[in-house]
C-alpha cells in the first residue's frame, strides 16, 4: 500500500480549499491544496523539490506550506475527484444563465425552436457583455460557449438532434450557402438591440461532428476611442503620444489576438486625425466603422483588404502611398514584403501604424529580424513598439482580501519596498460577476522607444534575451511588472497576471 493513501483525503475537497488556487496553476505546477490547518495549507505535489512553484502558492494562497509528495497517478486522481474539467473549478464556474430548451422538450416545429434559440443566445451573450460565441459540435452534444472578459465559459448543451437546424439558420442570417458544410465559410450580421448597432462576423469550419460556428460580436456603440481610456500610465502615455505625433516613422503595437490592438490603433488615430491629414486604413476585416461616416470631413479613409484577389497588405500598401498620405494604419504586418513596403514608406515622409503577434516589445525587433529585415532598416524607421495585454479587474462586489506571508513576498517582489502594507485580494465569485470573480478588463503594456542605446544593439547583433536585460537596467518596465501594478492597486490578482503574462 502507498505510504500516501491514509494522509490523502478519501472525500471531495472543499471548495473553499480549492478556490485558493486556479486550476491552471494546480495543472502547471503539479499539485493541488488538501486541507488548512490554522495558517499553513497542506499541500500534495508531485516535486515537492520545486521552490519556485512553492513560492508562488504562497503568494497566491496567503499561507505557508506543508508539502505532501504524491505520485502523478494520484495527483491525477485527485484532480479526477474534485474537478473533472477547468470549467467545473470554483473560480472557473458555467455562468449561471436561463438555459435554453431545446430538442424533445418543445413542441413548436424544428425551425421555428432554431429562430427562437439563436435570438436567445445572441440577447443572452450581449446581455452578458461577451465578445464571441462559439458553437461546438461534439460526439454527444452541441454545446454553447462564450468568451467574456477573454476567458471562455460553457452557458449550454444542445442535443445533437437540433444542431443542423441552429447552424441553418446562422447560415440564412449571415448570407451563407445552407448547402455547402464541406469548406469553412464567412459572413456577417448586422443587428440593433436598443438603439445599439451591433455587427457580427460568422465563421464557419467544417469539423469531425459538424460545422462549428464562432461569431464575433463588434459593438460599434460600445468602443471607446481616446488614448486616456486605455489605461496607460500617465509618464507611459505622455512618451507615446510624443511617438505618435512624428510626421513619418514605424509605431508599433504588438500583441496576441484579443490583447486590444485594434482599439490602441484606432484610437491613435482618432488622437491625431485632422483635416490637414490624409489618413488612409488597410484593415482584414474592417471591425469597426467609427472612422467613416462623420469622421470623412476629417480625412480618414478605410480599406478592405482582399488576398483572394490580389488586394494584400503590401499591395494595398503600395497602392495607397500613390494616394498621397500623411499618415497609413496597416492591420498586420505578416510577411517580409509588406515589412520593406512599410518602411519604404517611412523612409519617405509617412507616419505608419501596424501591429505584430509577439509576445513582449523586444520579441518584434527579433520577429522583424527572423522575417529577412535588415538592421540598418529596422533602426532608420521604427519609433517605438508598445506591447499590451487585457487583465481581468477583480470583482469589486466579492473580491476577498488576504495576506500573503511576508517571505513569499520578499522571494517573488526582490527588492520592492513596503510590502508589508500592500494589499492582496482574491477572486471570490458571485451573481454580479457571474461566478468567475472578475468584472470587465484593464489594459497593462510596455513601451519600447528605439533609443540610440537601443540602436546599436541592434547594430551590433546582441541576441534578444541580453537585450532584455540591457533595457531592463535601463528602466524598461515588463508587461508583467506593468500587471503587478495593478495588483498592488487592488485592480487584479496574481492568478490573473500569472494567467495572462507567461514568462
């Protein structure tokens, strides 16, 4: 018999106990927490050898540690017990939402119950404030999920049986072919809910169990344009709108998907636009209209990029410099051409603004560099590189205050003054929040200006982790030191920076 079995808990863990820890961190560190005992929390891990993991439980939970080895059998028997999947973590609960009826439990015909299930589900995720909607086919079911505050949550499970008639009607409303369910398709929707224009993009992709569905959700009444309401820090925005206001040069903005690129550029835009510019646009796809309309007294001009005709970045590029520009936004830059065009374009008296999926603002010069451009390029045009992401805010409604031990502090903060006064808080879960502990989102970024100190790094080919360093002696603050902040202010969690910045 395992020497373990008689101190490992025979019953289901408390949820208070495990709402002590994410589910992320019991996964990526090997371990999860078993009982409190007065102020330590005893703890099974698979390497109780792993400091560093038991540093950040202390942090995370507010306690100190008694450490129980387990094998990975039993910590996956444990995790098997007390939460089969992430979604049934107490800090990661099903939003608690009127479900919808579905299948044998109404008697209106098949495409009427369709009509009536996607207008509920598309009041419900607005409702609900979320960004997509996914539609996911699987062997026993149809499931519903949607991403809100850029964390996915399951809301339903239809019964296969009425799958085909929901995704029907989807298709009907987006223009697509009801016939075609071999190839992925794209469409788009155009709704008003409340005086609310609101604009939904389709995507349509063919699956083992059928077609899945996303629909992206663009509120063109809901973004708000202004560089003060991206939540940069006050020396932070005034060096960039400095940036911004060059008459030619690269800004960029760099990010995954979903980290708020777009509303950064936008409202970069609505800061500079004026009727003594020309701003012309190449965006894949247009999210949001706000610079038509009213706005073409100001001089700004939007364009669709097509690549299945042609109409690429760098040839809508290289098209709208003949159009005579001040300034020209270019949704990505993906590929080598459409880099050189850019800074052909810089080069030549043009302000650019582009975007690139990296991870941090010192990982663009290195994609820039893997991509074919040459340094002296590179340092000639680029300005700066901005890096952010979107943290979750903790619920003000049921955030939970605690304390973490001072050493756990002192091991992960080193040298930061006044910890012994900080306050920490832990997200807790309720109505208002929906269970997940957070409300709404807060910007955190990095700011890299390309200084001559920065140039000749690059000059000189120093690899990109002696660069970080360098910039980190000279004052450049990290995504994650950007993210701590805002822990210290009582914004946000250390789960949730640990969530979103990955080392």
């Amino acid at each position: 018999m395992n020497k373990n079995t008689e101190i490992l808990p025979a019953h289901k863990i408390p949820a208070e106990i495990l709402r002590l820890v994410s589910y992320e961190t019991v996964r990526r560190h090997g371990l999860i927490p078993l009982e409190l005992r007065g102020e330590t929390l005893r703890v099974a891990m698979v390497d109780p050898n792993n400091l560093t993991a038991q540093d950040d439980l202390r942090l995370r939970s507010g306690y100190e540690l008694e450490v129980v080895k387990v094998s990975q059998a039993e910590l996956d028997s444990l995790l098997h017990k007390n939460f089969h999947d992430p979604s049934e973590h107490p800090l990661c609960p099903a939003l608690t939402v009127e479900p919808v009826k579905g299948g044998s439990e109404v008697s209106r015909p098949e495409e009427s119950f369709a009509v009536q299930s996607v207008e509920k589900l598309l009041n419900l995720a607005l409702i609900l404030r979320a960004s997509d909607i996914h539609l996911e086919p699987q062997r026993n079911g149809f499931f519903v999920r949607f991403r809100v505050d850029g964390v996915l949550k399951t809301i339903h499970e239809f019964p296969r049986t009425v799958q085909s008639a929901i995704t029907s009607r989807i298709k009907i409303m987006a223009n697509m072919d009801i016939s075609e369910k071999r190839l992925p398709q794209d469409g788009q929707i155009n709704i008003e809910r409340e005086a609310r224009n609101i604009d939904l993009r389709v995507s349509m992709l063919p699956a083992k169990y059928g077609e899945k569905v996303v629909i992206r959700i663009l509120d063109k009444s809901g973004m708000a344009l202004g560089l003060e309401t991206l939540g940069l820090e006050p020396d932070m925005q005034s060096t960039f709108e400095s940036l911004i206001e060059s008459p030619h040069g690269i800004i960029l903005v760099t990010g995954p998907t979903g980290s708020g690129k777009t509303t950064t550029l936008y409202s970069v835009l609505s800061k500079i636009r004026s009727p003594l510019k020309n701003i012309i646009t190449l965006e894949d796809p247009i999210e949001y209209e706000l610079l038509c309309g009213s706005a073409n007294e100001m001089g700004i001009t939007q364009v669709q990029v097509h690549p299945k005709i042609g109409l690429t970045f760098s040839a809508g590029l290289r098209s709208a410099l003949r159009q005579d520009p001040d300034v020209i936004m270019v949704g990505e830059i993906r590929d080598k051409e459409t880099a050189e065009t850019a800074m052909t374009a810089a080069m030549t008296g043009h302000l650019v603004l582009s975007t690139l999926h990296t991870n941090d603002a010192p990982s663009a010069m290195g994609r820039l560099l893997d991509m074919g451009i040459e340094s002296y390029l590179m340092v000639a045009t680029v300005k700066g590189i901005l890096a952010q992401r979107l943290l979750r805010v903790v619920c003000a409604g049921c955030k939970e205050r605690y304390q973490p031990p001072l050493r756990a502090l002192k091991s992960m903060f080193p040298g930061r003054q006044n910890l012994e006064s900080a306050v920490f808080y832990r997200a807790k879960g309720c109505p208002r929040c929906q269970g997940t502990g957070y409300l709404g989102r807060h910007g955190i970024f990095e700011l890299l200006v390309m200084s001559d100190e920065l140039k000749q790094l690059i000059h000189t080919g120093q690899n990109l982790e002696s660069m970080r360093k360098i910039l980190a002696a000279q004052g450049l603050k990290s995504l994650r030191e950007s993210g701590m902040e805002l822990v210290f202010k009582g914004l946000t969690t250390v789960e949730e920076v640990a969530r979103v910045v990955v080392d």
